[in-house]
C-alpha cells in the first residue's frame, strides 16, 4: 500500500513560514517570566505573543502590556486572553515595524528563530529600551553570552553599552510543534552608566571592527595594521594578553583595557 499523503494546511505552512514554536510546559515559562523580573508599573513589550502563554503571566507582574502577534489564527486566540486582562493591548503587527516607545521599557518574547537577529537589533537600537528576555536557540544565546568561552562580535561592540547573559536552558520538548533543538533564555540589559563616554564609542567600535578584521587570525595581528608595534606591545602585556590569543577569545573587559591603554592621550 503506498505511503497516505497528508496535505499542509494553511495553518502548517503558517507556522513554518514564522518559525512559530509556541511554549506550553508551565516550568519553561515560569523561567522566562522570573527571569524577565518585569516592572509592575513599567511597560512592557511582548514579541511574538502567540496564544497568551506568556501573556498572562507577564500582564499579572508589570503596569502595562504590548502584546504583539502578526499570525492572524495566533492572534485571534490572543484577543480572547487580552480580553480578560485590563492591563494588555494586543497589536496584530509586525513587531520589527513597530516604532520603539519614547518612554523606558521592556522586551519579552518566545521569539521566531528566524527573525533573532532583526529582534535583537531592534532591541539594540531603541534608545530607551532597558532590557529584553528573549527565548531564542540555545546556540545563538551561547555564543553571545560567551557561555562557550569565546566572544562574538556583536557582543564586544555593544559591550559598553549592554551586558549579555544566559538566564537559563529550555528543553525542545518545552514547545509545540517540538523543534530540533534545545531553546535558551537570553538577557541583554541596558547598563545603567556607560562603561565608555559618548564620545568614546565611536573609536572603541572602531577598534573592534579592526581586531575582528581577521588578519593572521590573532587581536594582535589585526590591531598591529593601526598602532604602532611598541605600545601594542606594552598594552597586551598590561592586559596580560598573548599576542596569538584568538580574536574571539579576548573577553570584553580586556577589550575596555586594550582600548584604553591604545586610546589613552
């Protein structure tokens, strides 16, 4: 007997259009939502609402709530949750669309995987966001927390400015449909004060751009394109840094030194 076809239906290829791998075990969100640490009288912006699992509980714990859902069938479900809750707005938008509130506030999000890194940039870039709790791929939130050891890019340029850190693992099973990998809970907070001034950054995303350039595979080799020999020399002693160290694993404290000591007047 030959092999029964299923046909896709339009929800199926929905939620692989999204990445839409909605959170249904209790633990998982009551992981996210502890380490969201939402306001109870700040505002609160939710990326990819779904059905409310989340919803719920952060409308219970901060002052108002932005539940943003662009999946029509997710988010009719979503109205009837955002009925019960005097305090959530639902918005059936495109969260990237969406212009960043002029007054602080928060991001939360069992985010679609395929759209991290537009979320993330989106987060970094409204300029009065404090912090964003983000369910993204336990590899991405890894590698740019540095829980591998190594340091990314994005994290070393926005080091000054944000701190990045893995809050927590979510097992795949946590989700339906069940993806293929495990799930982490990644925290990128606001810092209070600046570790650079303002006028500082400029310079300091600059020197990072170079030592990621990729010359002869080492932060020493690349940085040596753009200062001289000697005081290269002298600020990766103080820094106690060999000079073959990997780019990648040059922690971003030590990129705060090395900029200072290169930068110094």
């Amino acid at each position: 007997m030959a092999p029964r076809r299923t046909r896709a239906t339009e929800r199926d290829r929905s939620r692989r259009v999204l990445s839409q791998n909605f959170l249904t075990d209790p633990a998982a969100t009551a992981l996210v939502v502890r380490s969201a640490r939402p306001d109870q009288h700040g505002l609160l912006l939710e990326v990819g609402a779904g059905r409310g699992q989340l919803t719920r509980p952060l409308a219970a714990r901060c002052g108002r709530l932005l539940a943003y859902e662009v999946d029509p069938a997710a988010a009719a479900e979503l109205a009837a949750v955002c009925a019960g809750l005097p305090n959530v707005r639902l918005r059936q938008a495109d969260f990237l669309t969406a212009v960043p509130p002029a007054e602080p506030f928060a991001v939360v999000g069992n985010i679609p995987w395929s759209l991290t890194s537009a979320v993330v940039r989106w987060c970094l870039a409204a300029p009065r966001l404090r912090s964003a709790t983000l369910l993204t791929q336990l590899e991405y939130a890894r590698r740019r927390s540095g829980d591998y050891g190594r340091w990314s890019r994005l994290t070393v340029l926005t080091w000054p400015e944000f701190s990045w850190r893995l809050a927590g693992r979510v097992p795949r099973t946590a989700f339906r449909p069940v993806p293929r990998v495990d799930a982490g809970v990644l925290r990128i907070d606001r810092r209070p004060e600046p570790l650079l001034s303002p006028a500082a950054l400029p310079a300091y995303h600059r020197m990072v751009e170079l030592g990621f350039g990729g010359v002869g595979g080492s932060l020493a080799a690349s940085l040596r394109r753009h200062h001289p020999p000697a005081r290269l020399a002298a600020a990766l002693r103080a820094t106690r840094l060999d000079p073959a160290t990997p780019v990648g694993h040059v922690w971003p404290e030590q990129w705060l030194v090395l900029f200072r000591l290169l930068h110094a007047r």
